[in-house]
C-alpha cells in the first residue's frame, strides 16, 4: 500500500514537489515447495500536518491529515496470485497452468497544505502584518515599505507572559477580488480557514488608502465570498501605525466611527510595539474563549 502519514517533523509539501510519483514495490515471487512470495513493505509518505488530499480529477477531499499521527491509505497494493501447485489434485498432480495476481491501485491526487495556526493576520498589503509578526515572535519574514512584500505565509510562536505558547499566521496581504484570485489570491485564503482567531490589520497612513471602515469592509467582504463561515470567527480589529502623525490625529475619530458600528477598534503600532502588549492580552483571552472549538 502507499500511506500518508501526517508528521510534526514536515512543514511543507516542498519535498514532494520533486517526488510526485510514488510507487511501493513489488512483493516477491513464489518458490519451489510451496513456498509464498514474501509480500511488499507499504510505502509511507510523510506530509505535515495539515495536509488534505483530494481527487485530482473531481477535487473530492479524501482524507484531511489535521494533526500529526493521522494516516491515510491512497492506494491499496495488489493481491498476489495462486501457483500451480494451488492447484493440484489428485487427478492432476502436475497442473500447468496458474493464477496471476492483481494489480495494484494507480490513482492521481491532490496535496493542498492548509496551515495549523491559531491565530490569522488579515488586511490590505503594507498593513504591517510582517512588522507584527517580527516584533511578537521569532520569525523574521521580509519586511518593506511597498505592497506585496510577503509572498508566503509565515508562522510564528508567541509567548504572552504566563499563557500557553500560540502560533500566528502572517497571510500574504489581500486586495478586492482576492477570492476570485487577484492578488495573492484564494491560494492563501485557504490558511485562514484554520485558524480560531483573525487579528484584522488596518492602515490609515497612506493618502491612497479609502478610509479605516472601508478598508474593514472590503476584506471581510472577500472573506464572505471565499467561505461566508470565516466570518463567525472572533475577530480583532487593530488600528495600525498610530505611530505616525498623520495617523494618531485620526484615531479618536476612526475609534468612534467603529464605535458607532458595534466594533472595536484597538490602535497600536507595530513598529514602537505601543499598545501591543494590550493586543496580544486580548488574543489570549480570545484564543482561551474558543479553546473547544476545532481548527
């Protein structure tokens, strides 16, 4: 048989890329005495966890390998045949004839990685989601000052003060139309479907930039469009770059407009890390309030 088997020890699907037929051995031929052919040892293959596969051709998901551990058996190894001996009687001792095996299953699927993170950044590109990431966690993605400076999802562990450890999912920024897959497109979406919490980046501090509100919408609204279930996660609305200038003489302001919507707005900035601490408490909280929930 060949058998995926979902481990910690992967992350990507990247070896794979270079390994796209997989194909268990062949068992052993019989032998004088009435001996059977010794049977073929499965072929595992390891995907992180994560990994869902589905049919090539109807897209159908076979199996989703969530977490480490979970098998999958994507082809089942053929039975082997009967020897002439089989078929000996006491009429006919020395038969000449005998039975083939079966072949074995040969099937085309699928590999689609959706990444295990607790916690989703969202927003336009150039929100300050890598800057976020960099200044909470270990990990160190590029950072820019030009939209699109994140072309692959970055996770990061973070540690707040006594709270368990949690991982956070920088996902390449989103632009309208991203769910019919402009921009980055639906490629990354998908990773945030996972996740329990989505911490929502929003920036002001262009010119070009429609408003706070606007900017708000537009994202939710792709996410609606890509799985309308995206919007039943707890959402953290963050007000970015209150660093800058013509940034904080607008805070009062864009806080009461989400006020006056039934949301709040939290301002922080990234890059100073004011504020953020008051963040990350109240991604805890979130992430404590939707502990039973699966990803």
């Amino acid at each position: 048989d060949v058998i995926f088997r979902a481990a910690q020890t992967h992350h990507t699907l990247l070896d794979l890329k270079y390994r796209q037929h997989q194909i268990a051995k062949n068992g052993g031929h019989g032998s004088g005495n009435n001996r059977t052919g010794r049977s073929a040892e499965n072929l595992e293959v390891v995907v992180p966890p994560g990994t869902l596969v589905k049919d090539f051709e109807t897209g159908e998901v076979l199996a989703d390998l969530a977490a480490a551990g979970q098998t999958f058996v994507a082809a089942r190894g053929g039975i082997g045949g009967k020897g002439n001996a089989h078929f000996k009687t006491s009429t006919h001792q020395t038969p000449r004839f005998a039975q083939e095996g079966m072949e074995g299953e040969e099937r085309t699927l699928l590999l689609e990685l959706k990444l295990l993170a607790d916690v989703g950044l969202v927003g336009f590109p150039n929100a300050g989601k890598s800057t976020f990431i960099s200044r909470v966690s270990a990990a160190r993605p590029k950072i820019a000052d030009y939209p699109f400076t994140t072309l692959t999802p970055h996770l990061g562990v973070v540690k707040h003060k006594d709270s368990p450890a949690f991982v956070v999912a920088d996902i390449p920024g989103l632009i309208a139309g991203a769910s019919e897959g402009l921009g980055m497109g639906i490629q990354f979406l998908r990773h945030v479907e996972r996740t329990r919490v989505l911490v929502h980046l929003i920036d002001i501090s262009e010119e070009t930039h429609t408003g706070a509100w606007k900017n708000f919408t537009a994202i939710n609204r792709e996410l609606k469009n890509y799985n309308p279930q995206l919007l039943d996660k707890e959402q953290l609305v963050c007000l970015n770059k209150i660093d800058l200038p013509a940034v904080r003489e607008k805070v009062k302001k864009t806080v009461a407009q989400f006020s006056k919507k039934g949301i709040i707005l939290h301002p922080f900035s990234a890059a100073t890390g004011e504020g953020l601490q008051d963040i990350l408490g109240k991604i805890v909280t979130l992430l404590d309030n939707t502990k039973n929930l699966e990803p």
